[in-house]
C-alpha cells in the first residue's frame, strides 16, 4: 500500500497527489512514469512521476480527472492509499549537456516537463518553459518552473500570461535562435503543432507520448505507436521519442479506441453505480418459489 501524504488541487480538473514510493523515489530519473492501481480490480493507469523527495520516500503524481478511474483516484484524501505503484518504467529523458533548451508544456503537460527542466537544470543547461492553459485557473506548476529558468505563460482567452497558443511564444524563442532542443508534452494537437513548427528550424524536438497503456512492460501491445515507419512501444522504447517521426494520426486514431467504454464507466459513476475502483455488481436475484 502507498499512502497519500498530501493533496493539492491545481485547476479544475487537475490534482496533485505526493505519495509514499520510497524505491521509486530514489531512482526515478525525468520522463520515466509509474502504474498505479487504485484497488483489486481496478484500472491500471500510466502516470508521469511530477516530482520526487527520496529524503521522504514520495513521490509527485500529477492526475487529471476526466473518466471514472481517475476520478476515484483524485478522490483519495491523505491518510488514504493506493494499491500498487509500479516502476520506475520507460526510458529516462534524453538531456543535453550543456545549451539552450525549451520546454513546453501544454495543460496537464506542464506537469511532465516539469522534471525534465529539472534534469536539464542540474546539468546547468538555460532552461525556458512555454507553458499554457485556457485561462489562469488551468496553468499549473509556474512556480516550480519560475525556480529552474525563465517561463513565458500563454492562455487561450488573455486572462494571464500571453494571449495565444504556446506555439506562438514557441516561434519567437525560435525566431531569435540559439535553441538547442525543444521538449514538448500535452495534447497531441499540441504536440503536432510544434513538431511541425520546429522542423524547418532543424530543432531537435522530443514528445511524450500517451497511448493506451496496460501493463507497461510491452506483452498487451497497447501502446504502439508509429515512429519514423516503424512500430514502438511507448511504455519500454519511449514515452518519449523525436516529434519529428511520430504517426500522429495514427496515434489520434488509437487514443479513441476505447472511447465508448470510457464514457459508459463514467456514465454509470456518474449513477452512482461505482465505488473506490470497482463497479458496484448488480444485485443477485431472489430464488424463485
């Protein structure tokens, strides 16, 4: 069992959960994730590792409540725990030694590029981070970023920040030159655009990807993803692979396989059908005479 030490609400739908993993806190490097599983029976779900203090044994889980699994996961209060935690798994980020790089993330990304502009600042790389949201209520982890480099913030509506995209603050870091390599993690729309900025630049550009994920060590085949022609899977040749290889319509197309199942659980949550990671069994019928 993996007890919740801490719990913040970091916009709406975005919680952060710190959590006890005392092996994984003292190995976990950047870009490596963990499964975590809620309780007997319930679904594995990949999580980026946000964050680590081996001093205390924890570790950052960053998680956005959008399905029934999520939500019963951000439902934990401290004192309460999750089941398994699995990991470390997938491979470290691929860092610079020395240079300019921009790191950019996008909503609930934000909190994935976080310790890979941790890792580049350790190395004593100039880190700059374009992060965004829809509105001020959605930017998470500017902070914790503002204490590693520079962060340029960008909403969808003004309210904070820079009005736009964080392509649009991205292209003017470009513009002025002397980048490096560009990290960027979010929505795949997101992550296509500036893929798509970055290549006439010639800028090196790593993403983080997010396909269907079981078992996180290859056997289910889940997470294949197309990379330059070839087939990967994330979750032992990645997460993290060159922006400028990846399927992302094929990547989009997989991401919606399971939709409607999806909706269906958090339908029936929503009923009131479901409790701490299993769905409530419907009730045995009487004997008949």
């Amino acid at each position: 069992m993996h007890p919740i030490t801490a719990k913040i609400q970091l916009s709406p739908n975005v919680t952060r959960l710190d959590v006890e993993a005392r092996r994984i806190a003292e190995i976990r490097q950047p870009g490596q994730f963990v499964i975590v599983r809620r309780g007997n029976g319930a679904e594995r779900i990949p999580l980026t590792i946000a964050d680590a203090d081996p001093a205390r044994g924890t570790i950052t889980l960053v998680i956005q409540a959008v399905g029934k699994s999520t939500r019963e996961l951000v439902a934990l209060e401290p004192g309460e725990a999750i089941l398994d935690i699995s990991g470390p798994l997938g491979h470290p980020t691929e860092m610079i030694a020395a240079g300019r790089a921009v790191c950019v993330g996008g909503g609930v990304g934000t909190a994935v590029v976080h310790p890979i502009a941790q890792g580049l600042h350790q190395r004593g790389v100039e880190v700059i981070s374009i992060i965004g949201g829809r509105s001020r209520e959605w930017v998470i982890f500017e902070e914790e970023l503002r204490r590693l480099g520079q962060v340029v913030v960008c909403t969808d509506d003004g309210s904070y920040g820079r009005p736009g995209f964080v392509t649009d603050a991205t292209r003017d870091v470009l513009e002025a030159g002397g980048v490096d390599i560009v990290y960027a993690v979010g929505p795949v729309p997101m992550m296509r655009a500036v893929a798509d900025l970055t290549r006439p630049y010639g800028v090196r550009t790593i993403v983080s990807l997010n396909p269907v994920m079981v078992d996180g060590t290859g056997m289910c085949g889940g997470c294949r993803v197309d990379i330059g022609g070839h087939t990967k899977f994330a979750c032992v040749d990645g997460p993290e692979f060159d922006g400028h290889l990846v399927d992302f319509d094929l990547l989009a197309e997989r991401l919606g396989t399971y939709r409607e199942f999806e909706q269906q659980a958090k339908t029936a949550c929503d009923a009131g059908s479901c409790r701490v990671g299993l769905v409530r069994p419907a009730p045995t019928p009487a004997p008949q005479p």
